[in-house]
C-alpha cells in the first residue's frame, strides 16, 4: 500500500543544516513528527551535539533544531512500506528539497543512514548539484553503533 508522507519539513529562513531521513516510521507518522520511536537515538545525539537537554515536546524539539539553524526533512514524499522497514521501501516518488533550499541558508546537507543516502543519490542529487554527507543512522536498528559513537560522529554537523 502507498503511503504518503503526513508531515511538513521544519526549517526557517535562518536554517544552514538540512538533514534528511529516508521516511517517517509508524510511531512517527502517528505523532506527526520526525523520530517518534522512543528507541530512535535521534534527539538523544542532538542534544549532546548541541550540548542541550533531550527535548520532550514537538515544540521543544522544533525550538532546539530551530535555534541551532537545523532543517529537518525526509529524501521520500511517498512509498511503499511494510510497517517500519526502510528495506521494504519501493515505488518511491521523492521529496522536492528545492523549496528547503530556495527559502533558507543551507550550506550542508546530511542523510541520516545507508537508506537515505541511496535514495538522496538516486533521486535529489542530481537536481540540486549537492552532494549529502552520510552520518550512521540513529535507528534501533543500527545496533552497532553505540550511543557515544553516534554523538562523536554527528558532531560533524556542527562544523563549518
């Protein structure tokens, strides 16, 4: 069954980091807001990178990506999905990121994961002229990569 994304991208005119997922898990397109799934290590990396407090709320989560000029969106507009499962994704049509770009100050863009790295490269690259750097991804599923090797990876983000 196709499923459609169910969320706006967040990001400001002030926005200079993009960072994209693959798309939305069933716990995040219940709440309607990225890394819903309290075991997706996400916010917790965030945080730290930020050296802020995990944020509880979708306001408080908007509040700390906005105020460290972080966009949040997703590489795929509309797929097919088996629950979760990024390697059950097919039929995708893309996100359009032009928007995003045209309407912010965005210098870097990041693929949180394998996944969305193949899906930026396969779909967007091309059109934005814009390679992404690829970061480990934060999922549970990415059992490998312990919390403390996430945040020393991510603080990439922060660097000019």
């Amino acid at each position: 069954m196709k499923i459609n994304h169910p969320f706006l991208p967040l990001y400001d005119e002030n926005s200079e980091i993009l960072i994209l997922g693959s798309f939305p898990s069933v716990k995040s397109r219940e709440e309607m807001f990225f890394y819903g799934h309290p075991q997706n290590r996400f916010w917790k990396v965030i945080a730290a990178v930020t050296k802020n407090q995990i944020p509880e709320t979708i306001p408080q989560k908007k509040e700390l990506l906005l105020k460290n000029r972080i966009a949040l969106w997703d590489v795929i507009a509309s797929c097919e999905i088996t629950g979760s499962s990024d390697s059950s994704i097919k039929n995708v049509i893309p996100n359009d990121i032009t928007e995003i770009l045209n309407n912010s100050k965005i210098t870097r863009i990041y693929v949180n994961g394998k996944t969305s790295e193949k899906f930026y490269n396969k779909y967007i690259k091309e059109r934005t002229g814009v390679s992404a750097i690829c970061l480990p991804s934060t999922s549970p599923a990415n059992a490998v990569w312990t919390l403390d090797r996430l945040i020393s990876e991510w603080k990439r983000i922060l660097s000019k």
